[in-house]
C-alpha cells in the first residue's frame, strides 16, 4: 500500500501535502463564500443549513492543517490560488440561491469527495479518518442541498444551472491539476515499483 510519496524532481514539497493545501485552500474559500451566502439569502432554511455547514467546514479546515503540518507541510504554502478564485468567484456571481446550490454543491463539494475518496486508499491511517470524515460530512451537505435543488430548480433554471456547474468543473480542473498530476505520478511509479 503507498504510504509516503517522493518529492516530484520539480518541487520539493510532498505530493500529497501539496494536495492537502489545496483542499485546505478550497475550504477556506468554501467557508467565506458560505458565510457570505449566509448574510445575503432570504431563505431561512438556507441560512439556517448554511450556518451548521459553516462550522464543519472550519472543522475540515482546522483537521487538514493539522494534518499538512503533520506530513511536514505549512499551511497556506507556495499553491497558487488563482484557479480556486475563479471558482468561488463564478459561485458568488451567481446570486440566486439556485445557482449557488449548483455550482457550491454540485461542483466543489462533489468534486471536493471524488478527490478524497481517490486519495484515502493511499494515505497512512490518520489522514485517511480526517478525509473519510470530510468525505462524510461531504456526501450529507450534498443530501441537504439536493433537497433544496429539488424545490428550486425549475425546467427552465436547469440549462442555466447546468452550463454554470460545467464552468466549474473546468476551473476546479484547472486549479487541482497540476498538484493532483503530480500526485498520481508518484502512485503510479510507486505501484509499477512494486509490481516487479
């Protein structure tokens, strides 16, 4: 099982830390355009799903630093946050809850769990229970706001919704690629090593 990875010859960070930064740097984004959300939606369901999420996102957020300086990372390193920008600023662009919905839920928090998920298989124990919780947590907010897709999202809203979250896979693409890329190399070498 791949425990530890090996510097890339182009970076002297860890692989996985690199892309612990990121997640962590996703989540600080995540928790401002909530607490933003939270202040301009008139919905009171929202606001009030809004206000619980906000505190297990600083959760995440807390545990992913702990862990990043546990691997020998530093919090907030060197990663560039030009493509989480883009991200969080098509989502606060977006003013109807809908679309936010959308775009938060349906783009950053799914694509925030499809990369925990291909990544806790080959992380020692303890960051593997951190993202299994986020993974958790992930999967239930996604619930929360599929109930509120559910009532808000009309017919006509759909095509609209539907070109915005495709805008926001690309950008999350864009932002997490070269950090996951390098990742995925070190699973691979390490795998193809102990193949032979």
């Amino acid at each position: 099982m791949f425990r530890k990875t090996e510097p890339s010859p182009q970076t002297s960070e860890n692989p996985v830390v690199e892309v612990l930064q990121r997640l962590w740097q996703t989540k600080l984004s995540g928790i401002a355009l909530l607490e933003k959300w939270r202040q301009e939606t008139t919905d009171t369901e929202i606001k009030a799903g809004l206000q619980r999420q906000i505190i297990d996102e600083r959760q995440h957020a807390r545990l992913i630093g702990e862990q990043i300086r546990r691997l020998g990372g530093r919090i907030g390193g060197q990663v560039s946050r030009d493509g989480l920008a883009r991200v969080f600023a098509e989502a606060e662009a977006s003013r109807e809850d809908v679309q936010r919905l959308m775009a938060f839920y349906r783009g950053v928090k799914a694509y925030t769990l499809d990369r925990c998920a291909h990544l806790m298989p080959h992380v020692d124990r303890a960051l593997a229970q951190t993202l299994d919780l986020v993974s958790r947590d992930e999967e239930r907010h996604m619930r929360w706001a599929d109930v509120r897709l559910e009532r808000l999202l009309t017919y006509e809203k759909m095509r609209e919704c539907n070109l915005l979250l495709s805008r926001v896979w690309a950008n999350l693409e864009s932002a997490w690629g070269k950090q996951w890329r390098q990742l995925t190399l070190g699973f691979r070498r390490h795998t193809d090593r102990t193949a032979v």
